[in-house]
C-alpha cells in the first residue's frame, strides 16, 4: 500500500498547531505556536483570546509547516482536524481551516477526538499492542481506558469531579505560583518532604476518580495557616499534594490491571504524561506487573497536531470521513 501523509489540526485549547505525519507513526513536520505567555498574564486560559489569537496564527502555522516539511498541501492525502472536545471558540478556528483546505484541496476530512489523540501519540514511539490499558490524564480528564483495537475504546473509570490536571492548576494557585500551574507544582514537589496529612482519594475499590477533596484540603491547609497567622511551607505542602494525587493514579491503574489480566500494554497519555514523578511511578508499577508502558516524548504530551493526525490514520484507513458539515463541540465522550 502507498504511504499516507495526514495533515493534522490542533487548536483546542491555547495552541495552534499543524504537523505532517506518515502511516500514522512517523513525524515529517510539526509546529505549533503556543500562547503560554499571554495566558500568563491572566493566570489562566482566556478563551476569547485564545480564539482570537488562532484566527491570527493559523495561517502563519501552516506556511511554517509546509516550509518545514517541503510539501505542499497537494501532497497530503487527507485533513484531520480536532473538533471536541475544547474551548469552543478555539476550536472553531481550527475546524473551518480544515474544511476550507479539504474543499479546495479535494482532500478528505477527518473529524479526530482530542483524548484519541493524546492516546494514539504512542504510535509515535511504537505502535500500541492490544489489548491497552490508557491511563487519560489532563487538565480536562481522568480515566482508564480499555481497548481491545483501534478505536474500540471502553471508559472503566473516570473523575466524578475535577481533573488531575486542573486540580494541579488550582493548587498551583493556592501556592501562588505562576502558569502553568502544574509543571511549578512538580518543580516545588521536588524540593520538599511530605509533611502533610492530606485524604487519599476515593479510596476504594471502584476505577472513578475524585480530586475535590483533595484540592479543598489544600485549601483548607492554607486558610488555616493565614488565620493563625502562620506560613505554610510551599515545597512541602506542594509534595504531599503530588505524593498523594499520583499515586491515586498509579493505584487506581494496578486495580485495573489486576482486573483486566488480558492487558498487553499500558499508555499515559494526556498533558499530566509529562510528569516525571507520574513517568518514575508507572515504570516501576509496569515492571512489578511484568507489562509494556509506553509514555510518549515530552513533545507530544501537551497538545500538539502530530498526535491528530496519528489517531487520524486508523480513520482514514476505513475511509470514516466527515463533511463539511462539520461542527466543534465543547464536550464529547471518547467513543
């Protein structure tokens, strides 16, 4: 079979990216234009200027991707683009520019799930052997997924409330530490001792998800201490916090594995992937159970198009094409 060059489209959140991928697992070209600095200013994603800043940086992406990859859009053979679940507005931009190149290109478009790509950026460091176990975690998402093929993904527990990753955020805050939340949490974890006595999440035999509990008692740590007049310690409060929330995570994914003895591999994937305490805890669970882990390059963990237009390829594979009918939606479940 001739090889296959999927143009994908990110632009669900604060970064507009595009990227060039071939058979679903090798990297031509990738660019993406964060907003990070101007989101910093505000302590957090603004979505009116997010959208604003993609209708602006859409165009400057792709004429730096076809740059970067010497092709031309011609050369492609199909558009996939993410059209849910996102900032609506931003994800707006990104799905009209894919349907405006597959109209005057003539190239089919490909309506991609953003949690399907974080999942299926692992094609690009080896492809996934099912059955899988995805453990999903971002700044929208917490759960385990089963899959027994491509696109056959079965939800076994996912977060009753926030999500690993916007509760990273709002710790961050509590801490006064700038955005992005999570990656200054992780930086103050590693320079202190768990000296906190925080609740361990859900803690009982089901795969759901709850942090609320957990970000509140932090909350609650820091109001205490101002009322007393006393200061907390950043870096100690900042690594219990951690020790307590990734290894919920690292628990909940050995429960699943205990129950599902036919899982071949296990995949982090989502933004939280990038973690390196999360990466340290998952290998060492992954070599007590005697099973693949596959973690994705820290390029490919936060949002990017080279792992849309990888999740793309099954679809394009069994022709699943969308119109031009297309539209964004804010929230959809991963099917």
């Amino acid at each position: 079979m001739k090889d296959v060059y999927i143009l994908g489209i990110e632009s669900s959140c604060d970064e507009t990216s595009m990227s060039i991928i071939k058979n679903g697992c090798e990297e031509i070209a990738t660019t993406v234009l964060t907003q990070m600095d101007t989101h910093a200013e505000y302590g957090g994603v603004v979505p009116e200027i997010a959208s604003r800043m993609h209708t602006e940086n859409i165009t400057i992406v792709l004429e730096d991707l076809l740059k970067k990859s010497n092709m031309t859009v011609d050369q492609v053979d199909a558009i996939a683009v993410t059209y849910a679940p996102g900032l609506l507005g931003s994800l707006l931009v990104g799905v009209e520019a894919a349907k405006v190149l597959s109209l005057v290109y003539n190239k089919p478009l490909i309506a991609t799930h953003h949690i399907a790509g974080h999942i299926y950026a692992n094609n690009l460091v080896k492809p996934i052997e099912f059955p899988s176990l995805a453990l999903v975690v971002s700044g929208g998402h917490t759960e385990l997924v089963l899959m027994e093929g491509d696109y056959q993904f079965k939800v076994l527990g996912a977060t009753k409330d926030d999500a690993i990753g916007e509760v990273y955020d709002k710790v961050a805050r509590v801490l006064d530490l700038p955005y992005p939340g999570g990656p200054n949490v992780e930086k103050y974890a590693l320079k202190g001792n768990h000296t906190y006595d925080l609740p361990v999440p859900m803690n009982n035999k089901d795969l759901e998800f709850s942090y609320s509990g957990l970000k509140s008692a932090v909350i609650n740590i820091k109001h205490n201490a101002e009322q007393r007049g006393e200061e907390i310690n950043k870096y100690d409060l900042a690594r219990s916090f951690q020790d307590v929330a990734i290894d919920e995570l690292v628990r909940k994914t050995k429960q699943a594995l205990d129950e599902h003895r036919e899982v071949k591999s296990v995949i982090v994937a989502g933004g939280v992937s990038a973690n390196n305490y999360l990466r340290e805890k998952m290998k060492e669970l992954c070599e007590q159970e005697n099973i693949d882990l596959c973690i994705p390059p820290m390029k490919y963990c936060t949002d990017n198009a080279a792992m849309i237009a990888c999740a793309a390829y099954p679809k394009y594979l069994k022709g699943e094409f969308a119109d031009l009918s297309l539209d964004a939606k804010s929230s959809l479940e991963l099917y």
